[in-house]
C-alpha cells in the first residue's frame, strides 16, 4: 500500500462513487457558510425549489464584512450591514 497524504486520507473517507470518467462524487459532511456569496447559492436552491440538506452540518460565519474597530456597532456600507 501506498503512503497517502492528510488531503488524501480525507479524500477516500468522504467518497462515495468513483466514475470511470474520472469524476468523483464525495460526501461533505460539513458546510461552511459566510455573508458574501452563500446568499446567492440559497437563492438558487430557493428558485430551484429546494431545500439545503443536513442543516445541522451548516456553520455560517461572518466573515468579509465584519469591521475590526473596537466600535463595530454601526457599519458605514449599506451592502455589508444588510450582508451581515
């Protein structure tokens, strides 16, 4: 058996199907979400009338849009207050 690095030890434990074209289909078991582009992937499972799976494996964070003053209780950019 072949030595394997960490990324692939955590690839093969998170396979499910291996295609002949190459294609691997992976099951990810956790589902980090941030204020910047998640809205629009929800947005599309919502027009697409679905569901997200599993949310209890979702951990949304902000994360682009938070200030780093000690005062960070007003946000000056409308686009970032409505984001966070």
């Amino acid at each position: 058996m072949n030595p394997q690095t960490l990324y692939d030890k955590l690839w093969n434990q998170h396979v499910v199907y291996n295609d002949d074209n190459g294609t691997t289909l992976i099951y990810i078991d956790r589902h980090l979400v941030h204020e910047v582009t998640s809205p629009q992937a929800f947005e599309g499972l919502h027009l697409a009338g679905r569901q997200p799976w599993r949310k209890d494996s979702m951990l949304a964070v902000p994360d682009h849009n938070v200030p780093t003053t000690v005062d960070n209780s007003e946000i000056d950019d409308p686009v970032s207050r409505l984001q966070i």
